[in-house]
C-alpha cells in the first residue's frame, strides 16, 4: 500500500525540515570545510559590502513561501551571492540565488 500523493509530499517535506530542526531550526552559514567562506562573509558583512544573513533570510521566506534548510555563500560571476536550499510547504525542494550585497533575488530553481 502506498500513501497518498499529497502525504507522501508532507513526509518528504519533513524528513528534508528534521536535521533543521535538531540543530535548532536555523541553517549553519558555514560547514567546518567552508571555514574561509565563512570568516570571508564575515569581514564583508564588517565592511558594508554585503547584508546580514538574518534579513537575506527573513526576506526570502517571506517572498518565496518557504523554509531554508542549507546556505552557501559564494563568488559567482563577479558578485558575491547566498544560495539557498528551501523546502516549500508543498513539499518540493528549491535552490534559491540571492546577491548578498542588494539582497536581490537573482534565480530561482526547482531541485
């Protein structure tokens, strides 16, 4: 017997959100390989040149519907940007591209 659709999706959607949660609901800026990314993102949030992780986040939830799981923070074609992986409440997993310095949203892509 399989579940339904629309159950199955809310199973995915919580099984993706569980190590969110058991880390305390917010996702790391950085894992411990991404040190340099991390001590980089900081001395440009120091500097102006980019925004604070917390209104990135705040103002992507609130535009795009969902929950951020993972954030990599990167150089991409000359700026530097904040990628995104969101759970959206249907379930489906998306990529989301902010710049870091407008908090523009650049692209959205389903995984």
């Amino acid at each position: 017997m399989t579940a339904h659709p629309t159950r199955r999706r809310f199973l995915l959607a919580l099984a993706a959100a569980l190590p969110v949660l058991a880390a305390g609901g917010w996702p790391a800026v950085a894992r411990a390989d991404d040190d340099d990314d991390h001590e980089r993102a900081r001395r440009l949030l120091r500097s102006g040149e980019i925004r604070p992780l917390s209104e990135i986040l705040s103002s992507v939830e609130r535009s795009v519907g969902g929950r951020v799981l993972d954030v990599d923070f990167e150089r991409d074609d000359g700026r530097y940007v904040y990628e995104l992986k969101m759970v959206m409440p249907s379930g489906r997993v998306r990529e989301v591209t902010v710049d870091a310095a407008t908090a523009r949203i650049i692209e959205i892509e389903d995984d």
